[in-house]
C-alpha cells in the first residue's frame, strides 16, 4: 500500500493512473476503521482499478471540541486493517495540510441543512462541505463511496458535488450493523459495557416504528419511539424524524406512495450516535 501526507503528492500519483486509463474508487473517513469502512473499501475494489482511502479527522465538522478531542485515533490498527482488505493508497494527512489557512468558505444547502444534524449540529455540515471538497480536489477520483449509515450527509455530500460540478460520482452504501442490529460506529467503542448492551434498543425502535408506518399516525411512531428509547438509564433521544428520502422534508401524515426515511440522534450520556432506517 502507498502512503501519502501531501495532497500534492496524491493528487499526482491518481492522475498519473487515470492517464494510463485505471480508474479511482476514493473512501473518504476519520479512522477507526471498522466493518462498515471495509465495506464501502471492498465495493470500491469490485468497481474500480485503483482505491484510495483517506483518514482525517477533519475539525471544522465538530461543534463539540470535546468530541474532537475524544475521537478515536487508531491509525496503526487502520494501517494494518487497510493492508489485509488490499486498499492500494492511504492519504493520511495532518490538519495543517489540509488547512495551511483557515477555511472561511460558507455552504449553504437550503433546507437540506435546515433540520435535524443541521439544526442539532450547528456549522457541522459546512465542515463536512469544506473538508469533502478539499479532499476531492486532491483525490480526483471517478467515485467516492459514502455510507448511508450518515444519511444526511450523503444528501449534503449530492448536493454539494452537483452544485459544484464535481466530476465524481456517489455512490451510496448501505449501513453495516452489529449481530444486535447496532450500526456500526467509530463511538460505539466510546460505550460502557452495560450502554453497549442496551444500544441496540435504537434500531429495534427503528424497526417498530417502520412495522407501525402507514397504520399509526406520525405522532403516535415518535411517541412511541422516543419513550422506548429514553426509558433506558443515560439513553436521551436528541431527535426523531420522519423525512422525505428525498427532499428531507419531515412528513406530517403517512403517505404511502413516498419514499421516506426515519432518522434518529440518541445521546448514550456523552456519546452521539444516530442512526436510520427506509420504510421502503
Ligand atoms: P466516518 O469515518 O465515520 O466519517 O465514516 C466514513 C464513511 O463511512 C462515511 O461515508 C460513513 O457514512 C461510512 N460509514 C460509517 N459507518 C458506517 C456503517 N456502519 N455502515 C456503512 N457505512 C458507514
């Protein structure tokens, strides 16, 4: 596996392989690799000549210092992980090469942003822009794969490539999960043992509420929801919507011909975890 810390230095080594006509799968993420990581690495693999994965703990998505500073950093482990699944590049670099200058660029994604990670999370998703597109600058690859396990993202991510013109596609991957159903997260490892035990109560609620859509009417599904996950010590639900797939309006009534998403933010004392589920 080659190993860069320079955009320059990445950036040259895919464009000399695009040149010879291979193609480039790129897998954005913070480390702390887990299944739901080499997943996304190994449709990158089946689909592309080349695959690149970054790792980067990009500051300006954190609203919370507290949980920048507490991010897991792994990157020996990630190394080794990266080489038994055959990722051909990782691009690891520091916070001064990706931000020589402060970055005061503003997104603005409408009411994408408006609602949920965007409202509970202020400025997050204007880091995830200004990261996402450095990072596609200097990894030019044909695809980039995000996991649908940060929903949300992947709609801002969409945007922001189609806003830009950005000549990558996106691809979308589902949300790898525990044996219990828990998605898979670099915080999980962030539990206790006893939270851990509980955590999956968050997608069996998500799987009830998607068994109680279209009967039950909006409110009775949140209702139910937010009270099955709160009556856990230390489990407090942030937010639980119930959103067009497409547009992320939040749905008022059930609407049988729309495709449309459940998400959730769950606070586990201090740690943050979200998850979704199509109720389609
Ligand atoms: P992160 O390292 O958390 O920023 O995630 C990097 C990429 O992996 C993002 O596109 C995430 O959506 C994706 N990802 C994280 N967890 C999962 C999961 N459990 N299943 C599928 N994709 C995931």
């Amino acid at each position: 596996m080659q190993f860069f810390k320079s955009r320059q230095a990445v950036h040259d080594f895919v464009q000399s392989h695009k040149k010879k006509d291979k193609t480039v799968g790129f897998v954005p993420t913070m480390g702390a690799l887990h299944e739901g990581h080499i997943q996304l690495i190994k449709k990158s693999k089946l689909q592309n000549h080349i695959t690149v994965v970054s790792i980067f703990v990009n500051p300006t998505q954190f609203n919370n210092q507290a949980d920048y500073h507490k991010y897991p950093n792994h990157i020996k482990n990630d190394t080794e992980k990266l080489e038994q699944v055959g990722c051909d590049v990782l691009f690891h670099p520091d916070v001064e090469e990706m931000y020589p200058v402060p970055d005061h660029r503003k997104f603005d994604f409408g009411e994408l942003e408006q609602m949920m990670e965007g409202a509970y999370r202020p400025g997050h998703f204007n880091g995830v822009a200004q990261i996402v597109s450095k990072l596609i600058e200097a990894v030019p690859a044909q695809k980039a794969y995000f996991g649908q396990k940060d929903f949300q993202q992947l709609a801002i991510v969409r945007k922001l490539v189609g806003d830009y013109n950005y000549p990558v596609e996106i691809i979308g991957c589902p949300t790898v999960r525990e044996s219990d159903g828990l998605a898979m997260s670099s915080r999980n490892e962030r539990l206790t043992s006893a939270q851990r035990q509980n955590a999956p109560v968050i997608y069996q609620s998500l799987l009830q509420a998607k068994k109680m859509y279209p009967e039950k009417n909006i409110n009775e599904i949140k209702k139910y929801v937010v009270e099955n996950i709160n009556k856990i010590p230390e489990f407090n639900v942030e937010y639980f919507e119930i959103v067009d797939h497409y547009t992320l309006r939040p749905i008022h009534s059930p609407q049988s011909d729309k495709y449309v998403t459940a998400c959730i933010a769950v606070y586990v004392q201090d740690v943050r975890l979200i998850d979704n589920i199509n109720f389609f």
